[in-house]
C-alpha cells in the first residue's frame, strides 16, 4: 500500500490506552482497523485486553496490500473475534458502523497519486481538496464509519491542522468531539520526521475545549476553530492582546514565506553559473542557510531565474527568449513537468505567483526554522526570499528597524518560544500564522502613527476570550 509505515509497538499501546480511556471495550462492541497493514494494533488491543482481564471486541481490519493482508490472515486466523478483510477502505467501506476506530492511515501526498485516483477521490470525498493528502480521506471515511458516541484514534502528521488543502476536514470535524491531540516526539517513526499527532474524537458534538498535549510535555485547553481556519493560532498563540499591543500582523503589508519555485534545481544557481543571456532575467535570492545570526551581513551567492515580470506577472511563452531555450534543456523541462503545479499553469510557471512589487524593497528576514529565532534587514531591497525564509513588510516604511529590534529582543524570543511549533531537535518553526500574532507594544512605534481611533479598533478586552488572528 502506498504510504505504508510501520507503527512503533510503543506508539501502538499509546494510542489503544486513548481509545480504551473512558470506555472499555465490551465482547459484542465492534472495532475497524483500516489499513490494518500486517496488525500492530490488533496485536496492541489482544495486549491491552490481556493485561486488562477483558475479552477481545469483534475486530475488522482492513488493508488493500495482499502482502500485508497475508501476514494477518495468518497471524489471527486461530481467533474467531478477528476478520481480515482484503478492500480498499476508500473506495469500499463496511455497511457497519463501529464503536472504536484506530488507524495510522497512509500518509501520501498528491504528487503520489496518479490522475486517475484524484478524479476518483474528488468525486468522493469532501475532504479531497486542494494539495490533499490521503489521510485526510481515511479520516473522513473512517468518521463516517464511526457509531454515536463511538471513539476514534488516529496517528497522523500534525499538518491537517493548519494547511489550508485540510480546511475542509477541519470543518467536517466540527460535528465531533475533538477530545485530545498528542503531539508526540517527532523522532516516534525514527529517522522519519512527520510531526506526528495522535487524535482522538468521539462521534458527538460537544463544545468542550480540545486538550493540547506539546512535545515538551505541557497541556493547554483550545477551541479548535469550527470554520475550516488553521487551528495553530488557538494551539501556539496566545489569547486575547493586551490592552497597549497590536500584533506584527496589524502593522504590517506582508508577513510571508518566502517564493516557492517547485523546482529551484532548475531556477535558483550560483551567480558564476548562469549565463550571460539570462541575466535579465536573475534576481539575487536568499535561502534560510544563508542567515546566519553571528553575522551581521546578509550574504548569499545565489539568484533566482525568474520569468515574470516586476509587476508579478508570468512572462508569454512567446516572449521568454533565451530563457525558453534554458528551460527546454531536457533535464530542466522534465524536473519542471514533475510538479504538480503545471496541472492548472504554465509547465514554466512558480507554484504561486511572487509578488515582486512588494517582495523587491527594505524588509526584515527570518529563517523559518532555527534553534534560536532572530531577524536581519535586507536593506538593498533586492534579495528575493526563497522558500525557507518569511518576509515582514511594515505597511510604514518608516518602522522598519524599530520593529527590527523589538523583533530581535528578548521578550519577543521568549514569546516565540512559548507559541511556535517544535521541529527536530527542539527547533522553532516560524510560520506566518505565528509571526502575524507576535504582541507589539504601540509605544515603541515613532511618530504617532497609529491614531486613538485605530488604536481602539486593534486592540481585543483581554477578559474576551476571544482567539487572536
């Protein structure tokens, strides 16, 4: 089966604990294990069942791989409780409904699936969205699935609740009750780093707070937004903003990632390497190696082959000249076509469009991820971030460096110590949605620009309860 990993025994007892926390599984409930692979988690409830002196659910588990499906039927096949059914779950889920659900659905992107298999799953699933990722349809079906007050768990990459391809999940999942997402260690798969959260929901709508379990042990209660937006402001951010603040997002044009090529083999190069012909069509770009917080110079020896125009626009075919030449060369055109943007735009265009008006003035830069946050000004108003660097454009121009160095101060760091995302090895993830709610103090800004009644508009009563961004 695509997406196919193994789920870790201690990963597998974890989640069968959550499952059975507030209900233990009686003889005649039903259990559904889709994309049973070869039954860690049929092995992990026989485990619990044992420990626990109860009998074992009617289990079904469900896998669309014969290989794995043969390992199974051989392991359980002595034990009259357990079914192993060879379906796709997608395409052919049980007529039944089912007390527990427990999976780790594969993980595949859309760039694993062939055209074919995204019409199928479009027509199907409401979930099958923009850049979809499979397991957003397990989650789907499988909460279809789900009896009244039945209780599902699921391991899978943290990203569905944040991405905007999930916006539709996130807001089927308003009809449940989200009881708790566990943002368990990023190294639980080994050397293979998804962020992974386990989910548990019962099928009964309810507005109680979410529990937040963070990699570093700490709990927080969130409103998991009902509308389809990111659920990382309530998770990360913080609530309400103080009476005397705005947030950076307030005060700014763009907060941003940085310019997304979908293939900078092909479009970002040293300077020495790209020929004459194509410098008028080169802008000088960074990448998130190239800021350094020992240095106090942004240096880079990169840039970006662009065809658009300063305006943002895609350069015609017809005119791109020399260019059009480079990009024909056979290696470039094939890593090119690879990408799945070429599905809706120009086989040459970007993944999104660079808004290079905006993008090409005075700007502050930072990393998106980094063991200690810190911010650098591009003063030449030249660079072009690549995709592993955020942007920050003041809407007044002349704050660009008091806002640089309350950005760089200590009570920022702390702030995005305690609302940023954790990637490997303890590393801050800086992302748009986060830098957009950082606190600034409106004293610290020049000039009065801000007038009372603006003031008034920005700010939230900090007794509100109401979710900043």
């Amino acid at each position: 089966m695509k997406g196919f990993v193994p789920t870790p025994p201690s990963v597998v007892d974890l989640m069968v604990a959550k499952l059975f926390e507030k209900t233990p599984p009686e003889p005649d409930d039903t259990l559904l294990d889709p994309g049973c692979g070869r039954g860690a988690f049929i092995e992990g409830i026989i485990r619990w069942c044992d420990k626990n002196n109860r009998e074992l659910p009617r289990i079904t588990g469900i896998d669309s791989d014969p290989r794995h499906i043969a390992v199974a039927y051989e392991k359980y096949s002595g034990l009259p409780s357990i079914q192993i059914l060879h379906e796709d779950f997608l395409l052919r889920a049980p007529e039944r409904k089912f007390n527990f659900i427990i999976a780790n659905p594969p993980y595949v992107p859309i760039t694993g699936l062939t055209e074919p298999e995204k019409k199928e799953y479009r027509t199907r699933f409401r979930s099958a969205t923009g850049r979809f990722d499979l397991y957003f349809l397990f989650f789907e079906q499988a909460l279809h699935c789900l009896e009244k007050n039945g209780r599902l768990v699921f391991i899978t990459p943290e990203k569905y609740l944040s991405v905007k391809s999930a916006s539709q999940l996130r807001i089927l999942f308003s009809g449940y009750c989200i009881n708790e997402i566990d943002l368990i260690h990023e190294q639980s798969f080994g050397n293979l780093i998804t962020y992974p959260a386990v989910t548990t929901i019962t099928h009964k709508k309810s507005y109680v707070p979410t529990t937040i379990i963070f990699r570093d042990g700490r709990t927080k209660a969130v409103q998991i937004p009902e509308d389809g937006t990111s659920a990382f402001p309530a998770i990360y951010g913080k609530t309400g903003k103080k009476a005397g603040y705005c947030t950076l997002g307030d005060l700014c044009l763009r907060v941003s990632c940085g310019v997304a090529t979908g293939a900078d083999a092909v479009y970002v190069r040293k300077k020495k390497e790209i020929p004459a012909e194509l410098k008028q069509y080169a802008l000088p770009t960074i990448t998130g190696r190239d800021l350094s917080f020992n240095s106090s110079k942004i240096q880079s020896d990169l840039e970006m082959i662009t065809p658009y125009e300063l305006s943002g626009k895609l350069i015609p075919e017809n005119q791109l000249g020399a260019l059009k030449n480079f990009l024909l060369i056979p290696e470039n055109r094939t890593r090119l076509l690879k990408r799945t943007c070429t599905a809706k735009k120009p086989w040459y265009a970007f993944h999104e469009n660079p808004p290079l008006a905006q993008i090409l003035q005075r700007k502050i830069l930072c990393k998106d991820i980094t063991e200690k946050p810190f911010f650098k000004i591009d003063y030449s108003g030249e660079l072009v971030p690549g995709h592993s660097v955020y942007y920050i454009i003041p809407k007044n121009p002349d704050h660009l460096e008091t806002l640089h160095e309350y950005l760089n101060s200590r009570e920022v760091r702390l702030w995005l110590e305690s609302n940023c995302q954790r990637a490997a090895n303890g590393f801050l993830r800086l992302q748009s949605t986060i830098l957009k709610q950082i606190p600034i103090p409106f004293n610290i800004l020049e000039n009065n620009w801000l007038s009372s009644e603006k003031v008034t508009d920005l700010l939230v009563p900090e007794d509100s309860g109401e979710i900043a961004g």
